[in-house]
C-alpha cells in the first residue's frame, strides 16, 4: 500500500471565541483527509488543533499525534499514530520529518504555534524544507504574509524563496496541496534550528 502525503499541522490548543476560524478548522480536516492526506500535530482533542485533527481523521486521514509526555493521559483521537515526545522541541522536530511532510500549515494560535511556524518558514527557506501555508481566515495571518512579502522586496529574503509561504483560504489549500500528493516531490531535510537534537523520523 502507498503511503500517503502528510503535512504537519500547527494550531492553537485552545479554542478561540471566533467561531469562524472554529468552521475554518474543521472545513480544512475535512478538506485535507478527502483529499489523500494524513496529518502530523501536535495531539489531544482539545482546542483549534484538536478540533482539525479530529475532522480529518473523520475524512480518513491517518492522524499521528506527538503527545508531551507530561499530557500523555489526556484523551487521544481513536485510531491516532501516538509518538510520546518529551520536549516541545522534540515536537518540532518529529512532527516537521515525520514522513516528510509536503508542507506546513498554520492555523491561528498563541506564541507557541507562531514559535514552530517561524521554524518551519526558516527551514523552508534555507534548508530546502516544505513550504509554510497560512490559513486565511478574517485577517488574523495576514501580518505574517506582510512581512515576508516585504522582507523580499527589500531582499532581505531572495526572491527565489517567495513561494515558501502561502496565505490560501480553505479551498485553495486542498488545491495547492494536491499538486504535491506524490511523496516524491517532498524533499529530505534537516532544518538547522533542530539539527544539533541528533533526532531521526
């Protein structure tokens, strides 16, 4: 049997009070389990990541949690790949070469999920890692987006690197995405901010 393409995902643990980026999240698991997609995050059931987690596994994606070990007793998707990690930069780690992911994706969240995405952007960006994807809701990542598209037009980023990071609504991720469903076009990489963890997938 063919494995399937991945993506690590990254969200908030917590719920926000915006109910759309609610339906956003669980549109984009549906999305990505219809569409041939197994998900890394970061476990649990609870919050914005577990929320995606859950309707895509629904969706018939394959779902590998990497779970803190000090949270290893919290409920768990029924069904999910669980990898006990003990630190967050283990987390990272796991979660950003586990199957070589196609790409990252983040959803809105607090310092922690914004942390990994940074990390996950700057090994896209110079150590040939999968591209970084913004989720579009409201105007919560636009920030983001801003800032590198002018950190390329001053050239502080080379302009050969402006595609590692996406800002696509729901329905255009799914699009994006399948033009990378062949594992193949997912790159071996090592990001140099984890390097020194001597980690393996």
């Amino acid at each position: 049997m063919t494995a399937k393409p991945t993506i690590a995902l990254f969200a908030a643990s917590r719920l926000p009070k915006d109910p759309d980026i609610i339906a956003a999240a669980e549109a984009l698991g549906t999305a990505l389990g219809k569409a041939g997609f197994d998900i890394n995050y970061g476990a649990g059931t609870s919050g914005l990541m577990g929320k995606t987690a859950l309707a895509a596994a629904a969706a018939a994606a394959q779902v590998n949690a990497f779970v803190l070990k000090r949270y290893q007793d919290e409920e768990q998707i029924s069904g999910a790949h669980i990898v006990p990690v003990d630190t967050e930069q283990e987390r990272f780690a796991r979660m950003s070469t586990h199957q070589n992911p196609v790409a990252m994706i983040m959803l809105p969240g607090g310092p922690g999920t914004l942390r990994e995405v940074l990390q996950g952007l700057e090994g896209a960006v110079y150590d040939q890692g999968p591209p970084v994807i913004l989720v579009k809701v409201g105007t919560y990542l636009d920030g983001i987006k801003n800032y590198f598209d002018l950190s390329v037009a001053q050239g502080m980023i080379s302009k050969e690197h402006e595609d590692k990071l996406q800002l696509l609504t729901v329905a255009e991720v799914a699009s994006f995405l399948t033009q990378k469903r062949n594992p193949a076009l997912a790159k071996k990489h090592r990001k140099s901010a984890y390097k020194h963890t001597g980690l393996e997938n």
